[in-house]
C-alpha cells in the first residue's frame, strides 16, 4: 500500500481495531554515535529514506544492518 493508501483504510474507524497478540518492540537503541556525511551524499540518503518512508536514522540503521549481513555471508 501507498502512504495515502495506508491512510485512507485507517480512517476507517472497522480497521483501527488491534488485531492478534501484542508485540513487543525490541530492545532500546544504544547511544547515538555521531556521523557526517558531504552535503550531497547526505541529500541522496534523505532522499532514498523519503521513497522508502522511513526516517534518516532509520534509513542508515537498515543499511548498515544489511552491510552486516552481507559481510557474514
């Protein structure tokens, strides 16, 4: 589904109701570590986390965990 999508079903008030068990959210972050990127690479990220919508600090955390999983391999 598309943002808008998304949106349009849950203002239904039939699809607001919780369905199946509670889930537990993971364990909290760490603390944060600091990272620069040039302006303009910094510009692509905000724009790939855009498209995905997701938030930066999301977006980066994805693709590093993705890294981490490749390298394994």
């Amino acid at each position: 589904m598309t943002p808008e999508q998304e949106n349009a079903f849950y203002a239904d008030p039939d699809n607001q109701a919780p369905q199946g068990p509670p889930v537990r959210r993971r364990a909290k972050l760490s603390q944060p570590v600091p990272v620069r990127f040039p302006e303009d690479l910094l510009n692509e990220v905000r724009s790939r986390a855009a498209a995905d919508d997701r938030s930066v600090s999301n977006w980066i955390r994805r693709a590093v965990e993705h890294e981490l999983a490749r390298g394994a391999n």
